[in-house]
C-alpha cells in the first residue's frame, strides 16, 4: 500500500464538493487506525483491517472485503499503521 498521513489524504483526496464532511471522515480514519492498533481484524475474515477504507465505510474490513481486490500496491494506507 501506499503511506499517506491523514491530513495529506482528507485534504487531497476528499472531495470537498461532494458533500463529505472532511472532520468527520478524519475522525473515523483515525478511529479505525485505534482499533486495528488494538488488534480487531476484519469483520469478515480477521485480516487486519483496511485503515482508510475502514474509516469511510463505517466497517472494520480489509481492503480486499472492501474493494473485492487483491491487489492493493496503488492505495493509500495511513502512514501510522504501515
Ligand atoms: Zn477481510
């Protein structure tokens, strides 16, 4: 995956126009990352869990639950969990 720091991605990568609440998705990427630290995995295959997707969907899942890939080498992960 790709580090990035959670301001980097919120400011970069959230489209402001498209009615998401960049406070709001940075609290729960930051919350996911306190879980996965904590040890919870993916709720459907116990993986370790996808960070930012995580923190977007609402669900703690990895990224191929998530996405349904396997591949992973061209998206962003936040930098504290890599
Ligand atoms: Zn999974």
């Amino acid at each position: 995956m790709v580090p990035i720091s959670i301001d980097e991605f919120v400011n970069k990568k959230i489209d402001e126009k498209s009615n998401n609440n960049k406070k709001e998705i940075k609290k729960n990427i930051l919350a996911a990352a306190k879980r996965r630290k904590n040890g919870i995995g993916c709720m459907q295959c116990n993986q370790p869990i996808w960070v930012i997707g995580s923190g977007i969907v609402g669900s703690d899942m990895c990224f191929t639950c998530i996405t349904g890939e396997a591949d992973d080498s061209e998206d962003y992960e936040l930098d504290l969990v890599l």
